[in-house]
C-alpha cells in the first residue's frame, strides 16, 4: 500500500476503507501506524522546508530591494559607461538572488553554508557573499564615472531601504536638497574581506 494515496483523508475514515477491504486487524494496525508515522515525519520535513524558505527570504527581500534601487538608478540620465556599470551590478545581484533562491529550496542554513565556505560574518548579510575582487572591480568601475558635483551610487549598502529612507529624509530636512539630488547617485562602501560565494 501507498501511503500517500490516503491523503486527505482521517486515520478513522482510512481504518474503514481498510475494514471494508478484508484487511486483517493485526495488518490494519501495523498500515495505520505507518500511515501515523508517514504523516508525522513528512509534517516535519514540511515545517522545515518553511522554515529554510523564510530564513532564506530574509535575505533575497532586501537583496531584491537592492535590485529595485539599482533599476531606479538606470531611469535617471547618466553617461553610458555609469548605465552599463549599473548593468553589471545588477546583473550580479541577479545571479546572487538565484543563487540564495536555489539554496531556500534545500535542507541548510544561510550560517552553514556561509561557514563551510569562508564567508564572512558568517554571511549575515547578502553583501558578505559577494566575493571581494568583484566588490573592488565594481567600486572602481563606479568611481570612474563619477560625475563632478554630484554623489556617487552606493553599490553594496548593508543599509535597508527604511533605513535609507529615515537617513535620506533627514539628511534632506536639514540640508534643503531638493528630489533630483536625493536620488543622485551616493559614495562607495566595499567591505573589507575576500571570500568566493559558496554553494
């Protein structure tokens, strides 16, 4: 008997269909405690596939938010070597959040994987698992299209967008910078550490 044939269905509605099969009370006992153990176990590996899927969607939601400030940036006019920068930063947040949404789908923790694979911080955050040469390759990238007078874009900000949002408007309530200026782009943050994204 496949157990999963029955499911949907009470342990007193399978012990009836089971009775009116002709199945023998002592192998009705041994279906039904197996059934009993069947759905236990796979209620647990249920509650644990949530579980890594959630921990796991704490760190694609704000690396989506990144990706969302990153197409932002693209609408506001700029030179074509800053468009195609943007392009290769989002570009690796794309392959990054594939990456993390693959791993919300198996049986191990964002901290496991982080430490079986030297990731700093023990991968806390989205920016830990970027490896450091792409991290100073893009700051520089960024910083060669700065434009005189005007902030750069913040790649890799460990910042959350409320956050950013609580420290833009302030900034702007006590400076008067108008809305073209507030969303300039805004300086460089690499974090000080080398390690290869892991699988």
């Amino acid at each position: 008997m496949h157990l999963s044939q029955y499911n949907g269905k009470t342990l007193s509605e399978v012990r009836n269909a089971l009775i009116k099969q002709g199945v023998k009370p002592e192998e009705r006992q041994r279906l039904l405690d197996e059934l009993r153990d069947y759905r236990a176990k796979l209620k647990s590996q249920n509650a644990q596939s949530r579980h890594f899927r959630t921990v796991w969607r704490s760190y694609s939601t704000p690396l989506m938010d990144e990706l969302q400030r990153v197409r932002v940036a693209m609408h506001y006019k700029g030179t074509v070597k800053r468009t195609l920068v943007l392009l290769e930063y989002r570009e690796l947040l794309d392959e990054l959040l594939n990456l993390f949404q693959g791993f919300a789908e198996g049986k191990r923790s964002p901290k496991e994987i982080a430490v079986r694979n030297g990731i700093p911080n023990e991968g806390e955050h989205w920016t830990d698992w970027i490896p450091m040469q792409e991290k100073e390759k893009l700051a520089e990238a960024f910083a060669s299209c700065r434009i005189p007078g005007r902030k750069m874009y913040v790649p890799f900000s460990r910042m959350s967008t409320a956050q950013r949002g609580n420290s833009h408007g302030k900034s702007l309530e006590n400076t008067g910078v108008g809305f073209a200026d507030h969303h300039a782009d805004t300086g460089v943050n690499v974090h000080p550490s080398s390690n290869s994204v892991g699988t």
